[in-house]
C-alpha cells in the first residue's frame, strides 16, 4: 500500500520537472526568436542605410574619379563634408574601396580651390562643424593608412593609389598646401590650423602612422628592383619627419623613426639612388646623429633592438652605417668616438647574442650572420644583397680613415717603423741572399744587428718608439681610443660571420691599419707591451677588454694578409712588413702564447675555444710554416730561453696538462733532437702496449717472409700488404733468395728486413717504374699517369705502410719528397692558411713564375688569352682539363686571376695525384699515429725520414764504432781508414762514404749514437761467398796484421742492414784509398766484393 503512494508521488513530481523545463525551452526559443528577428531587422536596417548613405555619396561624389579639368564642378564642402561623414562611419575596405579613391582624389581636388565653399578645409574653420571635422579627418586620415597597407607596390594600379593616398596624407599633415589660407584675409588663422594638423598628425601616429610607412616602405623596397618611385619615397619621408619636427625630436618619436623608418632595409641605399632629396632632407635636420645619441642610451638601444630582433637590427645598423658613410666628411667625423662607435659596436653584440639564442637543430642560413633559426621572411631576403652592400661601407676606406683618425695621428708622432725598406736591406734584401744563408748563426748575427737598439734586453728593438723617447703605456687615452675602434671592427668579424673575410680585405687593403697597428704595437715597449697585456689579462681573464681585441683585430687582419703574399711580395718587395718585422712578430707571438698556456691564463682543457688564443696562435703557426718553407730566422728563433728541457720533459712524462698542451699547440720550443727522442719513446711505448717488444717479438709469431731479389717489390708486396698494421708494427724477419734459385749463405742469411725495406722503397721510388716522379729539384712526388700501372692505389697504399714502417723504426731512408707532398702527408693542406700556390714552386718552379708573373701583371690579363683549363699531353694525346666547371669557356681576367692561379696550383699539387696521395697516406698513417706529426714541421719531417742534411761528424762516428775480427780503434788499417776520410775525402765522398754502409748519405737525427744497429767495421780475410764468420784464427789474424793472404784484389764490402763495413787487411794506406774510393763510388749494390 505505501509503496503504490510512493511511486505515484515520484511519477507526479517528474511530470511536473518535465513540465518546468519544457516551459524554460520555450522562453529560451522565444528569446532567441527575438535576438535573431532584431538582430536580422538591425542587420537589414544597416544595409539598407548603408545602400542608401553609399546611393547618396555616389550622387554627391559620383561614380568615377572627378577629372583634373573639372575642379569647378566641386560640391559644396558643407554638403560633401555630411555625405562623407555618413560614409566614413560605414566604410567596407572590401567594398568601399573605390568610393574611398574617388573621395581622395575629391579631398585632393578641393584643397586646390580657392573657393571657400568649395575647399574642404573651411568646415574646419566653421565653429558648429570644426570638433566634428576633426574627429572626421583623423578617422579619414586612419582609413588611408589601412588602405595603403592593403596595396601592393608591385601591382601598377595600386601603386598609383599609393602616390595618392600618401598626397592625402601629405596634405592633411600640415598647411603649407592648403591653397585657401593663402588669402590676405584667412592668413591669421594660419598659427591655428597649424596646431589643428599637428593635433591630427598626433592622433595618426597614434593609431600607426610609422607602422603603415614602414609597411609600404617594406613592400616597395625590398625586392629585386624597388617598385617605389622617388616622389613616393620623399613623401614618406616627408610625412615621418614631420611629428619628429613637431615634437622637436623627442625620444618617444625617435624611437618610433629607428624602429620603422631606419630599419627597414636598404634605406638609405635606395634614398641615394631614387630620391637624393629626401636624403637632404634627413641630412638637414641631423638625423643621423639625434639617431646616434639617442641610442647611447643601453635602455633606448635595448627597447629598439627587442622589438626589431636580430634580422631588422642588422638592417638598422646597414642604415646608420650608409647614413654616416654618406656623412664621412661632417657628422661622422664628430661622431665617430665615442658615439658611433658605440653604438655600432653594441648592435653588433646585440645580434651575436641573438643568433647564439636562435641556435637550434631547425636552423636556417643568413647571408651575413651565419645558421640560425629564423622566420621566413621573403621581403628581408630579396633585400640582404643590399643590406650587406651597406655593411661593406664600414670597412670602406673613407670610413676606416675617419674611424682610425686618432691612430692616424699616433703613428705620425712615432720614430721609423723597423719595417723600413732601407733599414732591412742589410738583413735580407733579395730571395738569393736570404736562401743563401745556410749558417745559422750569420742570419741570427745579421738579425740581431737589425735588431739593436737601446733596450739591449729587447729581441724587438727600438722601432715605433713616440718621439718623446718613452714607451706608450697600454691604458692610456690614445691607446684605448685606438683599443675602442678595433674592438668595434673585431666585433664586426665575429658577428658578421659571413663577411669575415671582406671586413678583413678591407682593413688590409684599403688602410695602412695593419702596419699602423703594429707600429703601436712596438710603441708599447721592447717586447710589444708583452708584460702589460699579461697583467691586464690576469684582470680580464676572458680577454674581453678592447685591448685584447685591438690585438686579436692585428693578428686576423696580418694572417689574412701573409695568407695572400707570395714569395716575391714577402722576400723581396716586403710590403708592407720586411723580414725583420716578421721576425719580431714571431718572437713577440711565441712568447705571448707560451706565457698564455703555462701561466694559466687561458683554460688548457679546451685552448682552442680562447678566441685570444686562436687569433694569436694561427699568425704564428702561418709565420712558422712561412719560415719553414723559406727561412728567414734561425732555429734558434723558436726556442723559448725559460725552458729547460730536462723539467719540461719531466713534466710531459708526468702528465702536467700545460706541458702537454704545450707540446701539441707550439712543439718547436724545445729544440728537434729533443722531439725526435720523444717521438722514439712514444713508439717505445706503443710496442709495449701491443706486445711488440724484443722480447716479444723473439717468439715464433714473428713475420718471416721469403722474396727474390729479382721480383723485390712483386714479393713483397704479396706477402706483406694483406698483414694487419700490428703485424706490420712487430718484427718481420726477411730471407732473400739470389738467382739460382737458393737461399742467400752468410751473416745476411736472416733478421734482414732494413736491406729489404732500403731495396724495395730504392725500386719503387724508381722513376722508372712510373709511380713517382722527380721535380726539376731531383725529389719525388707521385705520378700523376701511374694508373697506367697495374694495381697502382694498392702500391700507393703499400709503398705509403713502408715508409711509415721506416719511420716507426727509425729507419732512415734516402728519399727525398717533394715539400709539398710532404705537407699532404701531414694533413696541412686542411688548414685555412694553407696556400696551394705557396707551395708550387717545390713542383714546378717554371710554373710558379708565369702564374706569378700573371698575378702581378698590369696590363689586361684577357689579353693573353687564357681559359680556367689546363691542357696535358698524356701519351701524345692532348687532354683538356678543366680547373671549373665549364672552364674551358671561362676567360681569365683581372677580376679573376686570383682564382685562376690557386685553381691551376690545387689542380697540378692536388687535383691530379688525389687518389694516389689518398692511398699513400692511408698506408703510412696505418702504421705511424698521425697525432705524432704534428710535432714535426715539413722540413724537419724529411729530416725524420732521411736523416740530418749536415756534414758527417767523423768524430762521432768514430767514437760510436764496433769492431771485429780482430780490428780495434789503434789497429793501423782502422787508423788510415779514419785518416782517409778525415783528410784525403771531400765532403761528397764522406757522404757516399756513409751511404755505402748505411745506404743513407745523410747522418742520423740524433747523432750516430742513436744509429740501429751501430755502424761496425769487421776485418775479413776472404770474399762476401767464403764468409763463414769470425774465427780465433781469423781474428787473431786480423788483431796482429798478419796477412794470410794479400788482399790487394779485393774491395771493401758493406752489409746495410748492419751498418758494417767488412773491410780487407790491407798493406798500404794507398791501396786502401783506391780500393774505398772504388767502392763508394762504383753504385753496384749490395754483395759488392
């Protein structure tokens, strides 16, 4: 029974909850109903009043633009002023578009007439429609602005609307147009109406004047031809200096003018092309330096960079740089320290750090700063070869010589540079006498002389001294004005990373600011100021202080130039620095950089990210391999005095991070016997690690391998060339198989490996075979037509494990190399500085001096009719190869010959041995490590390889000599022998003399007493096949001199591999003579007797 009444009362209770909502339903589709009809009815109501306000414009204003000739058919101003008003408020862009063109060019027309019913601009001067017309001209005025930015420059039809729409708002901008306050009665008002357009123009800057400019300006301008006229480009101008004038040129409206007008891109570049009065017209009212001071605030220049970003600020300080450019000869020179140079100087900072933030894996390139990430912006790209046009004039000479005005006069108050072409011609005035300075120590006498000034301490002199006869100090004003300068142009090259090389072009060629550096350089103090920059970076120890970057800005631009000369330039014309000069750079730079890395003034855990270092460090490393290839100071020039190699080495060994930084950065401040022990200890080391030890190497796992003599290279290449480079690493024993087919008897029977590798480097080097070939200078180089050899690449690559095998033992082998091949070895041509045509004239002197001669000559280079090609005669069969694609059509001309030579040098040094020298090196790297060779410059690497090109040390070798047999160093044979060489041979003789028994002409690089094994001398008694060994008999023989049998018809022998000389008991010193004269003199070979 409850349970009836309590589900009927549920039933009842939702009936009427349904009910509730369905009644809310209603009234919430009644409401709705009535939004929508008044909505529709307002909608309706509109159109209809829009249709009949734009029937009636049309029947005040007509349908098609009022025709010049007609102005006198104006409407009355009162009429067209209400009609207008109603239109104003109901303006489509869409649809309005035309009625808005026929309404300006009716606004254009009225301000012509001199009629005051007909002119606009007297119902602003009506008392009950003046508010109004205000209000209605600022909304008009807005209206255009909106209008404008819709346009684009490109289309010819809309860009006639622009010129119109930008004359509206010209002339409702000011009154000097208006042509009816030009009565005598109206003239009064004119103060008034002045006030009425400034309060107009304020509103318009207000609601995006500058905004609607720059866009216009932006769409016309930035593309690959300016769709912009130049009246257009002067009314824009125009209409953005006016509200600067206004309000005298307060910061508010400046800033509004840098961030719109002078960033838009190539401004000023176009203003000087299209619209010179416009320029003018910035000029006269100083722009460009109410611009500058205005950014020397860090707030100010902070707002303009943060709302323009990184792209837009570039194109800001394009502007201000062509703008100051164009003003070298007034405002710059006022400007240009401290303002400009600050300002330019903290933009450029400003857009490093931009794009160091922008870094991203999504990263696009810009033309002048590098990869970053950017938006795509198409009228910034098309603009950029401009902009970067405009960047190139801060480098340009006229703005170089206003910036550097300062060093300019310093230089002027300094005593004659050492650089002086009179003053070095005693040091070295042409090639010949520099290459002919053999003796260290008289190029060292001869420098040190050039050298000597009143400081005596001083290696530097006393060139660049100021005429008061005291050093400059580092922080004084001159100094850090010139520090100041510098610190904007390296700025400049880290910044515009793109342009690097062209800001760098244009410090060195189109100013003295190179030399003038360096002579303030010298003018610090004996040692270049050393000391001081050395305190001053223990205070900014990231080298950020403007002095380091006058430093850096010095070394950049000196590499860039020395990168460029060519030997006649730097030897014999030295311009503009004299050996002399180089010479002192190279021991101020080397001692900086030392003091740099073992004070601790630079990280040594990642050196080469210290900018300081990188710039210091790459001209010296140029002037060192400059001095390499040809010297012009001595050995000991490189030496730092303060190193005692002994602690040096000790610290090395136990691991001290600078002493091995040292060593890898700058190893040529110990001397090269020092790093050639080094290198010896670190193969020591490795053998010891891969189990390669004489111990080791004793066990039966050693290589044994069996070759012709007749088939030498054929066998070994067979048997080696598939072995492992640790095998190759250990001990290979040989054995040697004569004509007849049998194993060769004697000492020589086994262990022979260095005969081997003498022999078969001896063949392959053999021009003959056509692997390598020999320079006009007697060294070799591979071939560029060895592929006519069978399997060529595979000899390369043996050839290349043999040397290295050479090496790795300390072999020394008797093959001169061409220098550059050598540097190809040692991975120098990956270098920047690495200059093909440098290193040309140790292939083809001959060629070296016709690409010179076209380098340096005057007249037009298309005259002599040469092409980007190369043609070659390769089996009577001439073969063109082109230097570029498309060469054999390309003319060499003044513009391009540069290219041309560097082109023709890599083609012949690089090009056509590519593969060979790619195999080579892939062989000798897999044996000898490649971090090892930067320990040795090219020259001392040949020494590495061929040994020391010195005269024979008799006396060394002497007291390093083993004998046997019977022989000891009083017997008298031993002792004529030794007088013989010592007084009865020529230098040549004692050379062949050393090569018969080592087979090499050249002595060790540490001396004989590090010759494997030690050069022995063994009596013998019968010939080279009787040999059995010594014997008690034999040797009491030989100890005794008693003849067994004469040995008048015997020749001294040699076995290389052992460095022994088996020399006969010979009766006479003459005989022994003739006999040994013979003998080294004969170049029959091995198993002479």
């Amino acid at each position: 029974m409850f349970s009836t009444h309590e589900s009927n009362r549920e039933a009842f209770l939702e009936a009427t909850r349904e009910a509730r909502e369905e009644r809310a339903a209603e009234r919430r589709r009644d409401e709705a109903a009535v939004t929508i009809q008044a909505a529709i009815r307002g909608w309706l109501v509109r159109c209809s009043v829009e249709k009949k306000t734009r029937e009636h414009f049309d029947e005040v204003f007509g349908t098609e633009p009022l025709p010049a000739d007609q102005t006198n058919t104006l409407p009355v101003a009162t009429e067209a002023f209400k009609e207008a008003a109603r239109f104003v408020k109901i303006f489509d862009l869409k649809k309005d578009k035309k009625r808005f063109e026929i309404f300006t060019r009716y606004l254009l027309a009225s301000m012509d007439s001199e009629n005051v019913k007909q002119s606009y601009v007297s119902c602003g001067m009506n008392k009950e429609l003046t508010l109004h017309w205000i209000q209605h001209m600022k909304d008009v005025l807005h209206i255009t602005c909106k209008v404008l930015e819709s346009l684009q420059a490109d289309v010819s039809s809309d860009n006639r609307l622009i010129s119109l729409y930008l004359h509206l708002l010209l002339a409702f901008t000011a009154t000097n147009t208006w042509r009816i306050i030009r009565a005598p009665n109206l003239e009064p008002l004119r103060p008034a109406l002045n006030k009425l357009t400034e309060n107009i123009m304020g509103d318009l800057v207000c609601r995006g004047l500058y905004t609607t400019l720059n866009c216009v300006l932006v769409r016309g301008l930035c593309r690959g031809k300016a769709a912009l006229r130049g009246p257009a480009i002067t009314t824009i101008v125009t209409l953005s200096m006016r509200p600067l004038i206004a309000t005298n040129y307060s910061d508010k409206l400046l800033s509004l003018t840098t961030i719109h007008i002078l960033s838009v891109p190539a401004l000023v570049h176009h203003l000087v092309l299209l619209a010179p009065e416009a320029l003018k017209m910035i000029q006269n009212s100083n722009l460009f330096a109410r611009a500058v001071e205005f950014m020397q605030s860090e707030q100010n220049l902070r707002i303009v960079f943060n709302t323009l970003e990184g792209p837009y600020a570039l194109c800001l300080l394009a502007n201000l740089v062509h703008m100051g450019y164009e003003e070298r000869d007034g405002a710059l020179k006022e400007l240009a320290f401290p303002q400009f140079n600050f300002v330019v100087t903290k933009l450029l900072e400003k857009c490093r750090e931009y794009v160091t933030t922008k870094q991203s894996s999504l990263t696009q390139w810009h033309p002048v700063l590098g990869w970053f990430s950017r938006p795509l912006d198409q009228h910034l790209n098309e603009a950029l070869s401009t902009v970067k046009t405009q960047l190139q004039l801060l480098w340009s000479g006229p703005v170089i010589k206003v910036m550097f005005s300062t060093l300019t006069e310093l230089v002027k108050d300094q005593e004659p540079l050492i650089s002086d072409s009179n003053d070095v011609s005693g040091l070295t005035s042409t090639t010949s006498t520099l290459s002919s300075l053999t003796s260290a120590s008289l190029l060292k006498k001869a420098f040190e002389c050039k050298l000597s000034s009143s400081s005596k301490n001083s290696p530097l002199g006393s060139g660049g001294m100021p005429k008061s006869g005291t050093y400059r100090k580092l922080g004084s004003n001159d100094i850090s004005t010139v520090a100041m300068v510098c610190s904007m142009y390296h700025t400049a090259t880290t910044t515009l990373s793109q342009l690097r090389m062209d800001i760098l072009t244009g410090l060195c060629y189109k100013s003295d600011i190179v030399i003038h550096l360096w002579m303030i350089l010298l003018s610090l103090g004996p040692t270049c100021g050393l000391k001081s920059f050395l305190d001053l970076l223990s205070v900014s120890t990231k080298a950020s202080a403007p002095e380091f970057h006058m430093l850096m800005l010095f070394c950049d631009a000196t590499t860039h130039l020395v990168t460029i000369l060519d030997d006649i330039e730097m030897y014999e014309k030295q311009k503009p620095f004299s050996v002399a000069d180089y010479a002192a750079m190279a021991y101020f730079l080397n001692n900086f950089i030392y003091k740099l890395i073992h004070n601790g003034l630079v990280d040594v855990r990642n050196v080469k990210n210290s900018p300081l270092f990188s710039s210091l460090h790459t001209l010296f490393m140029l002037l060192y391999t400059r001095n390499s290839r040809r010297r012009y100071v001595p050995n000991t020039h490189w030496l730092i005095k303060e190193v005692r190699v002994s602690s040096f080495m000790a610290d090395f060994g136990r691991g001290k991070k600078s002493t091995q930084v040292l060593l890898q950065e700058m190893p040529h401040i110990i001397p090269h016997e020092e790093r050639v022990v080094l290198l010896r200890l670190q193969v020591a080391n490795e053998k010891e690690v891969l189990g390669l030890t004489e111990a080791a190497c004793a066990a039966p796992q050693s290589t044994l391998i069996t070759v012709r003599r007749s088939r030498l290279v054929e066998d070994g290449y067979r048997q080696l060339a598939s072995l492992s480079p640790q095998a190759l690493k250990g001990l290979i024993r040989v054995r040697f198989i004569n004509e007849q087919g049998l194993d060769e008897a004697g000492i020589d029977q086994d262990g022979v490996f260095k005969e081997f590798l003498e022999e078969t480097l001896k063949r392959v080097f053999d021009p003959s075979l056509n692997l390598f070939r020999l320079t006009s200078e007697e060294r070799l180089y591979p071939s560029p037509t060895s592929s006519m050899t069978e399997n060529h690449l595979q000899l390369f690559e043996f050839t290349g494990k043999m040397l290295g095998k050479a090496v790795y033992e300390g072999i020394v082998i008797d093959c001169p190399f061409a220098s550059f091949f050598l540097s190809q070895i040692l991975g120098e041509q990956q270098s920047a500085l690495y200059s093909s045509i440098d290193e040309l004239p140790s292939l083809d002197p001959e060629l070296y001096k016709s690409l010179t001669y076209i380098k340096h000559y005057e007249g037009d280079v298309s005259d002599l009719d040469l092409t980007f090609s190369y043609d070659e005669d390769y089996l009577g069969q001439i073969i063109t190869h082109e230097l570029r694609p498309g060469g054999k059509a390309v003319s060499v001309t003044n513009d391009n010959k540069i290219v041309y030579i560097h082109l023709m040098a890599h083609f012949k040094m690089h090009t056509q041995i590519k593969e060979q020298t790619k195999a080579f090196i892939r062989g000798f790297r897999s044996i000898v490590n490649p971090e090892w060779f930067g320990l040795f410059s090219v020259p001392e690497f040949q020494r590495l390889i061929s040994g020391d090109n010195v005269a024979v040390d008799l006396k060394d070798l002497r007291r390093h000599t083993q004998y046997y047999g019977g022989f000891h160093d009083k017997h008298r044979v031993v002792c004529w022998l030794w007088d013989i060489l010592e007084q009865d041979f020529k230098e040549e003789e004692r050379a062949l003399f050393l090569k018969f028994v080592t087979s090499c002409s050249k002595p060790p690089l540490l001396g004989f007493t590090h010759l494997e094994p030690p050069f022995s001398i063994r009596c013998v008694e019968v010939g080279d096949d009787e040999d059995t060994g010594d014997t008690i008999g034999s040797v009491i023989r030989g100890f005794f001199a008693i003849r067994k049998r004469d040995p008048v018809n015997r020749l001294p022998t040699s076995s290389t591999c052992f460095n022994l000389l088996k020399l006969p008991n010979y009766q006479r010193k003459s005989t022994l003579r003739e006999k040994l004269r013979y003998a080294i003199t004969s170049n029959t070979g091995f198993e002479l007797s």
